[in-house]
C-alpha cells in the first residue's frame, strides 16, 4: 500500500523511511510481544536507535543531533510503531517531550550541556507534568519549588511518566509563584536522576504500550541547582502548551503508525485465510472493511504530516495538531478493533499482533490531551473563543 504523501517527501525523507522501516521491522518487530510481557525494551536496541540518530532528530548538528524536524520524527515514529507503540511511545516522549522542551525554554548552557547526550541516546529524556490531581487540568499542579540561596527546594509528586525508570534527565514543572492564577505561576526545571530527593516509583501494570516505562515520581525537599530553571521564572506553563502543540503531532503520528500495522496484518490475514472456500479478501464485507480502514489512515496521515511541515516551517500548528491528532488517536482505535474482527477468534489471541496493537492503541485518546480536551481547543480556535 502506498503511503499518503509519500510522492511529496523530498528523497531524503524517503530515504530516512526505509531505513527506519527496515530497522524497525529487523530489531523491534520480533521482540515486541517479548517487550509487552516483560515491559522492557531491549537496551542494546535503545543503543542502536541513538546510534542511527532516531533519539535526536529535533535537535540540530551542533549539538549532536540529526536537525530533521518534525516532518523527519513523524517519518520515524510511524515506522517504529507499526511494529511496537510502547518503542514508538519512548521515542516520541524523549524527541517531542524532553528534548523539545529543552529547544523550547533552555538557555544555551543548557543546551550545550543536556542536549548533545540525549541526542546520542547516552541517557533518555523524560517530561513530568501530571499529578494525581491534575490531568487534563494541568494548570492546578500542585508540586511546588522554593528558592533557598543557590537551590530550588521542589516538593511534590508526578504520575504517569513516560522513560520515568531509566531516564537520566527529567523535565518538572512545578508551582513558584503560589498567589498567581493557575497559569502565571509555573516554572520547570531541569532535573538529573542522581539529585537527592527524587524517589522514582515502581512501573505501573498498564493495558497497553506496556513496553514504554511508566512510573510515578515523588519530591522530597529536592534540591536543584537555581541555574537549573529551564525559560523564564512563572512562565513555564506557556512553554509546556508549546511543548505540547508538537507533540501532539509525535502521538498522531504514532496513531498512524499503529493503524498501519493493524491494517498490513488484516490483509495479510484477509489473503490467507479461508472460509466457505475461499479467501477472506474475497469476501465484500471484509472488502468493505479494508477499504474503511486504508482510507481513514491515509486521512489521519495527511492531517498529522501537514502539522508537522507547519512546524518545520516555523509557523503555529495548534489547530493543526489538535485535529490530526484526535482524528488519528480515535482511528487507531476503530481500526484496530476492525482488525481483531478481521482476525476472528484469533484476533484475541496475544500470539496475534493486532491484539497488542489494539492495547497500544487507546492511550493514544488519552496521553498529550484526551480527545476531549482536543476538541476544546479546536473548538476555541475555530470560535475564537478565550484559551
């Protein structure tokens, strides 16, 4: 099946497709039922992904990175999770979240300093937003950071954070300013894993992108270096919803990509398997079926690639990527699902791709705004209504 807009990549995004295609297919597809059991990703492949540039694809040549945007980390992200969400899901977490907060609100030091090994994939990056009480109202954090002298005593909890048990660097956000309004007294900080005070909590047992960390973080009178303050002082809430305008497009894209996969296994299925004596394909319904499912990815695709070349071109996407991403996260989901019927009583079997694809699949409705906050925002933009 040809790509959606695969004629208008320039040869060198092609080119960075097959490669990813390849690796991906070759290193992680035949580990990732393995990696959903146990809920680790290999670390040798970890190494090999920062090694072939996937773990630094925002961040430019001078600092280590490959410098291929946005286009270029949708490209990578959908190959990589057609054949595994939770390798995808770590990827785009450490590129969109970590890393593109650091291009975001890091001052040059910072840059220098944090960016070159995350780019290489010597250590991953983590992005620390949600608390117990605060999900898709992220402005009501409560963690709070305190300056004493030369430090930042930050005190507090996260939960639900992605690359949370080996990431070397964390990106918290935390209250400063405790009398403004919500949004006017936030502030994030840059975080190494090593500081005193930070208690990285045990994996949690999730439904899907098992393979991806997720963990829950505490603060304990934790002590940052006051140089650590990542963009302005009280105003790092406007940085976190630019942070999170891009990696909109990371989860769209990975919705695509697990789309793809549900999708390239049902026809494969659909060829081979046969009943009333003859194939699958054969059959109008599931005709029917395919040609929803192969239309509805295309779709999603073109919404999330245009996202990303508005990026790229350093203009505003938060429309854009708000649309491509609901449209993307709440396709994965009905095409994965069409999948399993596809599939019949073996579609429910975990010896079965789809199945895993389908678990994979429903957090991308929920992480990075859940598709009801993405219809809010898109509605305040089309009405011009107050953010």
């Amino acid at each position: 099946m040809t790509n959606a807009m695969d004629y208008e990549l320039p040869e060198e995004m092609i080119m960075l497709r097959d490669m990813a295609r390849k690796f991906a297919a070759d290193r992680i597809g035949p580990n990732a039922r393995e990696w959903d059991r146990t809920g680790q990703i290999s670390p040798e492949v970890i190494k090999e992904l920062g090694e072939l540039g996937f773990l630094g694809v925002l961040a430019p040549e001078e600092l280590g990175g490959a410098g291929i945007g946005y286009l270029g980390m949708s490209v990578i992200i959908e190959e990589l999770a057609r054949q595994c969400g939770g390798t995808a899901l770590m990827v785009a977490a450490h590129n969109g979240l970590c890393c593109g907060h650091l291009l975001v609100g890091a001052n040059d030091a910072q840059k220098k300093k944090y960016l070159p090994p995350l780019a290489k994939g010597e250590m991953l990056g983590s992005w620390c937003l949600s608390e117990p009480n605060s999900g898709s109202d992220a402005a009501a954090l409560k963690t709070t950071a305190v300056l004493d002298g030369d430090s930042w005593v930050i005190n507090g909890s996260k939960i639900f954070i992605t690359n949370g048990a080996q990431a070397g660097v964390f990106i918290v956000h935390a209250r400063t300013d405790p009398e403004a309004s919500k949004a006017k007294g936030i502030s994030s900080f840059i975080v190494e894993r090593d500081t005193p005070g930070l208690e990285v909590g045990p994996k949690e047992d999730k439904m899907g992108m098992r393979a991806s960390s997720t963990v829950p973080l505490t603060f304990d009178d934790m002590r940052v270096p006051r140089e650590n303050l990542c963009g302005e002082l009280n105003k790092g809430f406007y940085d976190v919803m630019r942070v999170l305008e891009r990696g909109r497009i990371s989860i769209g894209t990975l919705s695509v990509g697990l789309a793809r996969g549900a999708f390239e296994e049902s026809v494969r299925y659909a060829t081979e398997r046969e009943q009333f004596g003859k194939p699958l394909a054969k059959m109008q319904a599931i005709q029917f079926k395919l040609a929803d499912m192969a239309m509805q990815i295309d779709a999603a695709r073109l919404l999330v690639r245009k996202s990303a070349t508005l990026q790229d071109a350093g203009k505003s996407s938060n429309l854009e990527s708000a649309m491509g991403k609901l449209y993307a996260s709440e396709m994965a989901t009905r095409v994965c699902l069409d999948a399993i019927q596809i599939h019949g009583g073996y579609g429910y079997m975990k010896d079965i791709p789809v199945e895993r694809l389908m678990r994979d699949a429903k957090l991308c409705e929920i992480g990075e705004g859940s598709s009801e906050i993405q219809r809010l925002v898109i509605a305040r933009q089309l009405l011009d209504l107050p953010k």
